[in-house]
C-alpha cells in the first residue's frame, strides 16, 4: 500500500466513525426529545382543568397568604388561628376566596370569633370584678365597686357587650351628679371594657370615644388657730370628743383611730403602733398602704386622753356615729367644709407652723409619698403664712437708715 491509498483509507475510517458518533447523539437528542414531548403532552383531565394559575393570579396574596387555584377549579388558601390550628378557605372565585380569607382573620386576629352573643354588658362586669378586682382589692373597696356598677342603667346592663355604644356611657356618665363618684365610675367601666379587648372579647375599646370626666379634688381645709380652740372646747362636751381630739393631735385617719387598742400604746416609750384599720364595712382590714404600718410619737396632748380609758378597743363607737357627730358640731359652731379628715390636714398644718421638716410629718401621717405631705405644707393658713411675711420683711430693717 503506497502512502496515498494509506491516508484515503485513513480519512474513510475517520468519516465513519464520526458517522457513528453522530447517528448516536441524534438517536439520544430524539429519545429526549420524545420525553419531553410526553412530559408536555397534556392528559385528559389536565386539559379539561389547568393547573396552574396564569401567573398574576397565582401571585395575589394577602397578608402573606396566597391564594391559588386547585384542580377541581375552585381558588384555595389557608391560615392558621391563635391557637395555631390550620383553617382552609375556598371560593368559587378568587375575589371570593379573598373575601372569606378576610373575614376569617378578622375573626381570628381581632377576637370575635370568640363573642358568645348572649354575654351581656352586666354579666361582664361582674366577671370582671372576680377575675380582676376581689383578689386585689380591699373588702370595702370591692362592695363600693358592686354598689357603684350596679347604678348603671339597666338597657345598658342588658345589651350584649359589643353592643354598647360610648354615645349611651357618655350620657349615663354626665348624668352622675357627685364629680368624685363619677370619675370612679368612669375608671371602673374603663377598665372593665380594656380588659374585655384584651381578652379579644372586643375588636375596639368602646371608651376610646368618651371623655373622662373632669374633677377638681377638694383640698381638705385645717382649722385656723381660733377655730382650733372652739372645737377642743366643743370635743370635752361631748362622748364622741375623745376621738376627735386623738386624730386632732396625733394626725391618724379615722380608720386608724377606731381599730385602735391599749396594746398599740407604749406609755413608757411614748409610741403608738398603728398596724391596722376599720373599713367603711366596720370590718378590721390593714392600713390604707404600706407605709401606712407605723410607729409615731405618743403626744403630750393625747396622754390626758388616754388617762381616761382602761384597756381593749380605745374609741368604742362605730364609724357611722361619729361621722354624723361631727356634722352636728360643725353645725353648731358654724364650721364650714370642715370633716374629721380635716383634723388630719389641721394637725400636719400645726406641723409645718411649727418649723417641722417635711419628711418627719411624711412618716407621723404614713403618706406614701413626699408630695402628698409637701402639697399640705404649701397650702398653711393665710395668718401663718402673714406672720411670717412680716417676720421677713422686719429682718431687712437693719439695713434702713
């Protein structure tokens, strides 16, 4: 074989086997292809019901659900409810799904899905004083909430809670006369309808378009000087005197002197501990607040006093009675806006007229705060508060020529 037969033989053997490599490749490309026109095929449901939503449908969400279509036709999403239990929704159209995925968080993310209808105004408040009053509060506090709520008016007791309007609380609450009973009135409703929207009771606190009542709190006058002098003169007269004249000189509240007893009094130390109280009910309960518990100077003024009773309870008679006696000596005397809180105010006024600091009257009186005794110290009587005026202006006198 010469070398030009050598390399038409070679070149014929490369053709070949490129022929080869070609015809397998295209066998390959055509099973392939075959497949994917299979795949591509649509079968006879799939042509009847599409599967896939174009894709600006299949794209529509709200609030991070999407709603698709299913293969029977009908548009579907899901969500899961507070207590985490998945819900499916469904609709004939997509603008129908949407709308019942709507409703159905609305349901489930404000709460009203769990409304009974028949919870009434009334059966809720009196839940709401179980639930969140009578383990906090005071006994006496407490029936003062059951007297005050049960005043509401009846159409509006027995309307179902969500029904309520502010328009119908607004004017029941503008028709309570007293301003401090109508502002307790108003927390104490408030409170109870927060705690219904807290309890997805409510979508909406219904108090969020009422007015809170405005109220000027009295500030509690102390006795001048000369009016001190004729009710001591009054209080020796009298059976109830005694009483007077101890929350008078010691500064006590009222509760705090009936609960009183001779085991309170140490007559060698000159103390008294004042560790309890009686409520508006008569029943023994602990002071007003903790600072309340405290141990204060027995005053020369009380032991003359107390030289006159014996042992057990100190003051004998009941709230009641010594309230409607110290109307009828302020009657007599002529005492105007004038309770037996006021001896309380006169005795921390007597305090700061006679140059005692602030905090020491702070822990005599048991206030919580300093402000409490610092807003009595700005508001001494007008004749103090003229003597020193003048105790003032005279010390510039050394300067005149």
């Amino acid at each position: 074989m010469n070398i030009q037969e050598y390399y038409i033989d070679e070149i014929m053997r490369i053709a070949f086997q490129a022929k080869c490599e070609f015809a397998k490749n295209e066998r390959e490309r055509q099973e392939i292809k075959s497949k994917i026109i299979m795949l591509k095929r649509p079968t006879a449901q799939s042509e009847q019901m599409p599967a896939v939503l174009p894709k600006e449908e299949e794209m529509r969400k709200y609030k991070g659900k999407t709603i698709k279509k299913r293969a029977d036709g009908r548009y579907w999403t899901r969500y899961y409810d507070n207590s985490g239990k998945q819900h499916s929704v469904y609709g004939k159209t997509q603008n129908e799904c949407l709308n019942r995925l709507k409703e159905a968080l609305r349901q489930n993310n404000n709460g009203n899905m769990n409304v009974t209808p028949s919870v009434l105004l009334g059966d809720w408040l009196n839940k709401w004083l179980e639930l969140y009053k009578k383990p906090k509060v005071k006994h006496s506090t407490f029936d003062q909430m059951e007297r005050y709520l049960r005043e509401i008016t009846p159409t509006i007791l027995q309307k179902p809670l969500k029904k309520v309007t502010a328009l119908e609380l607004q004017t029941f609450l503008n028709g309570i006369d007293k301003p401090r009973k109508r502002e307790k009135m108003y927390m104490f409703i408030k409170d109870a309808f927060t705690k219904a929207v807290k309890n997805k009771l409510l979508t909406d606190n219904v108090f969020d378009g009422i007015d809170k009542p405005k109220h000027d709190k009295k500030k509690s006058k102390a006795l001048t000087r000369e009016e001190e002098a004729l009710f001591v003169e009054e209080c020796k007269k009298s059976k109830q005197g005694d009483l007077f004249l101890f929350c008078l000189f010691q500064g006590t509240r009222l509760g705090e002197a009936l609960a009183l007893t001779y085991e309170d009094i140490d007559f060698d130390k000159k103390t008294i501990s004042i560790n309890k109280s009686i409520d508006t009910l008569g029943e023994l309960t602990t002071p007003k607040t903790a600072t309340s518990v405290r141990v204060i100077p027995l005053f020369k003024q009380t032991l003359a006093i107390l030289a006159k009773l014996n042992s057990g309870k100190v003051f004998r008679y009941d709230r009641k009675t010594y309230q409607h006696k110290m109307v009828e000596m302020c009657k007599k005397l002529n005492f105007e806006g004038i309770s037996i809180h006021s001896l309380r105010h006169t005795f921390a006024t007597r305090c700061a007229e006679a140059g005692i600091t602030a905090k020491m009257v702070q822990h005599w009186l048991g206030h919580s705060t300093l402000d409490m005794t610092l807003n009595i110290y700005t508001h001494v009587n007008a004749d103090f508060e003229r003597k020193e005026t003048a105790k003032f202006d005279t010390y510039f006198d050394t300067y005149d020529d």
